[in-house]
C-alpha cells in the first residue's frame, strides 16, 4: 500500500514536471527504496545542495544496513539544511519546487528543503533616493533581504510580518508589516482583505499591490506610499502605518499615505530642524510654481497685464514682439516639446543623452526664438516649472498634468480661472482620504500636535507622541513606558 | 467640524460678505456714516449671537426640530426650513454677483460672464456638494494666506486714508443712519451662520466664538473707515471696497498692481462662503423634503443661481437693486420669526429637560427613602 503510494506521488509529480525541462529529478535507491529528488538548478545554492543534500544521501546509499526509519533519519541526520519540513500535498510540493527546494520524495511525503539561490543584487544606495547624510541602504528585489533589513532596525516582538502569496501563475510573496499595538487595526484588516482578495495571474512588482491598494478610480494622487529605503520604511512603521514587500521589488509600500509625505525628505531628519524647515518651505514653494508659473505668466499676458510693473511689462512686450501666436498656444508648443524630450531623454541609451541635449536645448530652443516661433520668457517660464517640477520627484506625473491644464485654463479664462480652478483642485484634495487619514492632514484638518512635523520641522525631542491618524493606542514616542518587547 | 474650523470658516465668511459691495451702497445713502451702520449691525448682531449660542446648547440635549413620536417633523418647521433655504440661497447670491462684479467689470475689461461663470458655477457645485466637512477644511487651508491678504489690503489701505473723516462725532446722524437699518439686513444676520456651523462643529467655547466676531466686526469697521477715509464723497460711486481699497497706494509706485494678488486671494474665502451658503441652502430643502436626493435639489439651486446671475443680476446698477431690497425685507422677516421660534423651543425644551431632571432626581431619590 505505501508503495504503491509512494510510486504515485514520484509518478504523479514526475508526470506534472516532465514538460518542464528545467526541473531535475535525481533517483537513488537505498536497500530497498527508492527515492527522488526534485529540483529546479538555476533556482537552487548548487554548493549547498551538493555539500548538504546530495553527497550525504550518497554516503547513505552506501553506508544504510536497512531502509527502516529512512525518512525521520533522512531528515535528522542525513540532510544538513536548517528548517527541514515535511509536505505531503502534491501542489504544495510543485510550488515549493518552482520556489527554489529541493524536494526529496519517499514514500507517500517530500522532505522541503529550502535552498534557493538565485544570484542577487547586492544592498546598494537607490539611485533616486541619494542622501548626503544619513543610512545609504536601500531595498534590494529579494525580499528576505528586505525582511532582514527591516528586522535589523526593529528588534521589537511586537513587529508583526504577515505572508501572503498573490498571483495565480508566479505566487509572488507578499510581507506585510506592522506594529502590534501601534498600528490601527482597521488598517491592518482592510489590507490584508485587499491582498487577499486580489485574483490576479501574475504580481511583477510592488506597483500592482500599490494599484489595488489605491482603491479609487481615478487613481489620481496616490494615496499609497512607497520607499525604496529602509530607515524610512521603518520610521514610517514605527509611526503607526502599515508597510508591505512584495517579492521582486525593491520599492516598499506604506499605508495610509498623506500628501505632505512628498514634501518630507530622508534627509530631513539627518539635518538641523531649521534647515530642514527650509527646504521644505522650498518644496512647497516649487510645487505651487512647477504647477501655477505657467498658467499665472499665460493669464497676465492675455488678460491681467496690468498687474505688472511697467519696467517689467516693457521689457516683456519688447520680448515677444513680431510673435504671431497667442500666448497659450506659444507656452503650450514649449511645453509640448519639453514633454517630448524627456521623454526621449528617459529612454535614449547613456551615449546619445549629449546630443539629444544640444538638439534640444541649442537647435530647438535657439533656433525657435531667432525664428520667432517662441519667445524667450516663455522658455524661462517652462524651464523655471519643469526644474521645479523635480523638487518633488515623487508627484511628477501628477505636477505634470496639473500643469498643462492650468496653463490651458490661464490661457483661456485668466487669473480667474487660475484661482476657480485651484479651488476645485483643493477641494478635491481636502475630500480624500488614504485608509481614513484626511490626505491633507496635519494641515487641513489641523493637527497642531502633527505640525511638528509639517511645513516647520521640529527637533526629534520634540515629537513627542506618533502622528495623531495613524497610531492606534499607542500614541507616546518619547517618555512613555519601556515595552520589554 | 473642529471648533478650530468654527472658528475660521465664522471669520472668513462674516468678513468676505460686508467687505465687498455694502460699504459702497452704504455710502450713498450715509457717507461717513457708513461704518456707525455696521457698527449698529454687530452690536444687534452680538445679542444675537449670544442668543444663538443659547440655542445651539439646547439643541444638543434635544433636538426640537423633529418632533418625538414619528421622527417626523412638522409642517411649521418644513415651512420655516423652506424659507432658511431661501436665506441662504440669498447669501449665496450676494456672494456669487460680489465675485462676478470683481472678476467681469473690476479686475477684467468686460469678461463674457455668460460663459466664464460656468466655471464659477462648478466650484460651487462641488464645494456644495462635498460637505461642511471638506468646505471647512478648504477654510482651514487657505485661513492663513487670506488672513494674510486681508491685512495686506488693510495696510495698503491705511497707508493713504484719512482716519478724521469719523470726526467730530458730534456729526453722526442718527436719526438718519436709524432709518436705514432694515435696508441692508440682507448682508448681516451673522448668528443664523453661527447657529448652522455651530450644530456641526464640536465643543466651539462661548469666548472664542465672541472673540472671533468681534474681531473680524473689528477688521470690518476699520476697512470700512479706511474705505471712507480714503474716497471721502466719491465712495458711493466704487463698486466695491475690497478691490479699491489699495489702489490708491499702489498709484505712483513701479510695482504694478500686486495688490490684484491678495485680492484674488480674498476672494477665495468669498468663492468658499457661496459654496458654503449653498450647501446649507441644499441641507434645508433635503430636510423639509426628505424624499427628494439632496444632489437633485443641488441641482435646481445652481442652475437657479446660474440663471438669476446671467439673466437677472447681470445688470448691476438697477436690478441689482430691487434684488437687495426684495431679500433685505425677506431676510428681515425670516431672521426675525427664526429667531424667535428657536428661542421660545429652546426655552420650552430647557424647562422640559429641567423638569424631567427633577423627576428623575424625585424618583431616585424616593427609590433611596424605600430601600
């Protein structure tokens, strides 16, 4: 009888593999039985296996009196890997092949041995979050290396990692962690009820997880965070959110997610508070001018001029003097060709990135002004908004298209469109939400305990208790009881 | 609601309302009189409010406007929410032709408002239509930029007025100031706002409400002096105060008109108040006719104000007038027969909650005699 299981379970899973060329399977026979080990080679530690699973059953082929026990033996004292397991379901023991085991069939169960060893990237500073103080480690696509830098900052009992594998064809590991106590369960549950609900055949990257997080249509400001860097991951867990890993990325999620969070920088809290106040102030700024400058220069000089100085409205006129186009289609034709060499500039090879900037900036702009296609103020203004535009790098897309229609807006109604429309834009933002932390907090609503952290920076012995939205019981910081977890 | 937002959305909206087109109507009939008018205005204003507040506490312990056995309420306060609709859609008004006349004929050289105040009318819509909630936080966010702009326009102002023409005030008419106190009703009246914020918003204090009227009262009587001191005689003829106020000053300096900015600022906080008048205009109608979707009567109120705006009040000068005398007297009768029916309910509620008290404290105490 268990031989005839035992024959089943290789056969079947011999007759599952035996499409897929990758997956080995290397038989043995001690005394009388047989056993077979599945695994996939470009997914395992080839020197672990060799030194821990093959050459001790090897030796056990020669060296075994009887095959009594053979499977408890096998696993205690044959196979030198740590965290053996034994499976019996069939599907459980395919997925663990495709994940990187070695499974070693006997009798009607698989002794999971987990030695992946896929060459990894090694932990290196994220090319779009550099800081010049601070921790330069940034996440890495394989997740137990993520996991490992999270724990190292976290030794704390009450760091609660929760899996989950989503995505029908690659069962992508998804972590999700968080702070007993600290984090608000209603968050932690509507989370883990989006992740598990995702039927979806494949997860690539965290980006996906981040889209059904979102959960409005028009995933327009995102309401998820993401980092690519492990203090701030960490900082932003310890101040009650809730983080997620996704297997394959190196760029982490956090929720709930509010606006100001793309005003802070890692480096802010490296630095002096005033300095720290400062760029943030300059942020604020540079995100109003990347989105409102265009717009505000189209309006005055199609309908507001007056507002200007007269030294300054001379200088302007005399500029875009013998200019046939109206002003919005003029700034919207710089903006076009902005767009469309970033765009190119993104995706062009290293070597053709010079050239593309000469044609760009010399042979187009130079070359449209002497023509008087464009006027050089309207090539100061786009150039002043797309720099600006980079300050927050992380609301770009968004900066981007808010920019266009308000120059469109400006161009047509004027600054009364401007503010109408800046109006409506705020009163969107003020009705948003991110797992019911208003996305405009501490600002509106105002919090004054979480302004600590806000436009002016306070020092860190200042802050005192966790942000108000997103702590749960546990609001103390600084001076509150010693957890021994 | 916070109390915080109370207290901001109270300031912002009492002072974008009489900071506009009322001094100057004001002026024609007083001149430097004018501000002895408001003065009256808050001071019977500041009863009300008291009164207002008084109200506001009963109706927390018991909410009088719906009747107790069907939760259904009665004819008498459907009729009279009807009518606080209307108030309000009249305030609303004011706003919107306050925004209209600053934006077509003062800032713009005749801008095709037909078409443009589409726009307008979408703010509107979607401020109404996203809550007090999302109204105050608006209020909130830009509080310190229009506050800012405000006292810009008040420093720019002070800088070429002459503070005397409130002197002697041995000069003040009176009688003549007396006679027209119910012609402006219509842009006072600030305890119903406080009465309808102030059922939403929690634990507002009775000093800080005060304080924060006083003060934005305050800041408009000084504009209104400033407005006064700077055109003297000539101040009926402005259209409106808040974009005259600085011009004056910015006359002779190479700085163009950076006024225009904080003016455009402030009338964000009038852009906010309309939405707000709105919403509660819309909350009315969805109370005393429950059956119909508060969105659908939203509706019926903007396109209502679209059409009064570009059909009607595009005339300024004439219609405009008969607009302001039909809802002064209105708004008089409804602030008037409102108030008193709030404060006879809530005084008959208080003496109910008081006797119940003393039952209940009768009965337990006899329960202690028995045991």
């Amino acid at each position: 009888m268990a031989g005839q299981k035992k024959e089943k379970l290789s056969e079947l899973i011999s007759s599952k593999i035996n499409q897929d060329s990758q997956i080995v399977e290397t038989k043995y026979k001690i005394k009388n039985k047989e056993i077979s080990i599945f695994y996939i080679e470009s997914l395992i530690d080839k020197a672990l296996f060799s030194s821990g699973i093959l050459a001790p059953i090897e030796k056990l082929a020669k060296t075994a009196e009887s095959s009594r026990g053979l499977k408890q033996k096998i696993m205690q004292e044959v196979v030198s890997i740590s965290s053996v397991t034994e499976s019996t379901d069939q599907k459980k023991i395919l997925d663990n092949i495709l994940s990187g085991f070695a499974e070693i069939v006997l009798d009607d169960a698989a002794i999971d041995c987990p030695i992946f060893g896929v060459e990894k990237r090694s932990v290196v500073e994220p090319p779009n979050s550099k800081v010049i103080k601070g921790p330069r480690e940034g996440f890495v696509e394989d997740i137990s290396t993520n996991t490992g830098l999270i724990r190292k900052r976290i030794k704390s009992l009450n760091l609660r990692v929760v899996d989950e594998y989503v995505g029908e064809q690659t069962k992508t590991k998804i972590s999700i962690f968080y702070l007993e106590g600290i984090a608000r369960p209603d968050v932690i549950k509507n989370v883990r009820q989006i992740i598990k609900k995702i039927n979806i055949d494949a997860i690539i990257d965290s980006y996906y997880i981040e889209s059904f997080l979102e959960q409005n249509k028009l995933k327009f400001f995102r309401r998820v965070g993401n980092t690519e860097k492990p203090d701030i991951f960490c900082a932003k867990v310890l101040e009650g959110r809730v983080g997620i890993i996704v297997d394959g990325s190196p760029v982490a999620l956090t929720v709930p997610f509010i606006l100001f969070e793309d005003l802070q920088s890692a480096e802010d809290y490296y630095t002096i508070p005033t300095m720290a106040t400062f760029t943030r102030i300059m942020r604020i700024v540079g995100l109003i001018f990347a989105i409102l400058i265009p717009s505000v220069y189209v309006a005055l000089q199609s309908y507001n001029y007056r507002i200007l100085p007269i030294n300054f409205l001379i200088t302007l006129l005399s500029s875009i003097e013998g200019l046939s186009i109206p002003p919005l289609v003029e700034i919207l034709i710089v903006l076009f060709l902005f767009e469309v060499i970033t765009e190119a500039s993104v995706r062009m090879p290293n070597s053709l990135g010079m050239a593309l900037s000469i044609i760009g900036a010399l042979a187009l702009g130079n070359t449209a002004v002497d023509a008087g296609i464009i006027s050089p103020p309207s090539i100061v203004i786009v150039a002043i908004s797309s720099v600006a535009i980079y300050i927050i790098p992380d609301q770009i897309s968004e900066t981007r298209i808010l920019r266009v229609l308000f120059t469109v807006i400006g161009g047509i109604i004027g600054l009364y469109g401007v503010v109408v429309a800046f109006i409506i834009l705020t009163t969107f933002l003020c009705s948003i939400d991110s797992f019911g932390v208003p996305y405009m907090s501490p600002i509106a609503p105002s919090i004054r305990k979480d302004k600590k952290d806000a436009f002016i920076k306070q020092p860190i012995e200042a802050m005192k208790t966790r942000p108000t939205f997103f702590a749960d019981k546990n609001k103390i910081r600084q001076g509150g009881k010693k957890d021994d977890g | 609601m916070t109390a915080k937002q109370f207290y901001i959305v109270l300031s912002i909206f009492i002072i974008s309302l009489k900071v506009q087109r009322l001094p100057c109507l004001m002026c024609l009939l007083l001149d430097n009189n004018t501000y002895v008018l408001f003065l009256l205005y808050f001071l019977v204003d500041f009863l009300c409010i008291l009164l207002a507040l008084f109200i506001l506490k009963i109706l927390r312990k018991r909410n009088f406007l719906l009747s107790q056995k069907n939760n259904t309420m009665s004819l008498v306060v459907r009729a009279g929410l009807l009518f606080v609709a209307l108030y309000f859609m009249f305030q609303g008004t004011l706003f919107y032709e306050a925004i209209q006349d600053l934006f077509s004929h003062i800032l713009f050289n005749n801008l095709p408002w037909t078409l443009f105040s589409l726009l307008l009318i979408a703010c509107v819509f979607y401020l109404a239509q996203s809550g007090i909630k999302n109204i105050a936080r608006n209020f909130e966010l830009y509080f310190f930029i229009i506050m800012i702009s405000y006292i810009m326009l008040a420093v720019f102002g002070g800088l070429h007025a002459d503070f005397s023409v409130i002197l002697p005030f041995q000069s003040i008419e009176f009688n003549t100031t007396a006679k027209h106190f119910l012609d402006y009703n219509i842009w006072f009246g600030d305890f119903f706002i406080v009465l309808f914020l102030g059922i939403n918003a929690k634990d507002i204090k009775l000093k800080w409400t005060l304080t924060t009227y006083i003060v934005s009262a305050f800041y408009v009587l000084l504009m209104v002096i400033e407005y006064n001191g700077i055109y003297q005689y000539y101040a009926c003829m402005q259209s409106s105060l808040i974009s005259m106020i600085s011009e004056q000053s910015m006359l002779g300096i190479d700085i163009g008109r950076i006024d225009w900015f904080f003016i455009l600022i402030t009338e964000i906080g009038s852009i906010l108040s309309c939405g707000l008048c709105l919403h509660f205009a819309k909350n009315c109608l969805s109370l005393a006719v429950p059956k119909i979707k508060s969105k659908y009567f939203l509706i019926l109120l903007v396109t209502a104000l679209y059409l009064v705006d570009v059909l009607y009040l595009v005339d300024i000068n004439s219609k405009v007038e008969l607009f302001y005398n039909f809802a002064g007297i209105f708004a008089f009768v409804v602030k008037v027969i409102s108030l008193i029916f709030l404060t006879v309910a809530s005084i008959y509620s208080n003496h109910k909650i008081k006797s119940s008290n003393n039952n209940q404290q009768g009965n337990n105490m006899e329960v202690a005699l028995n045991e």
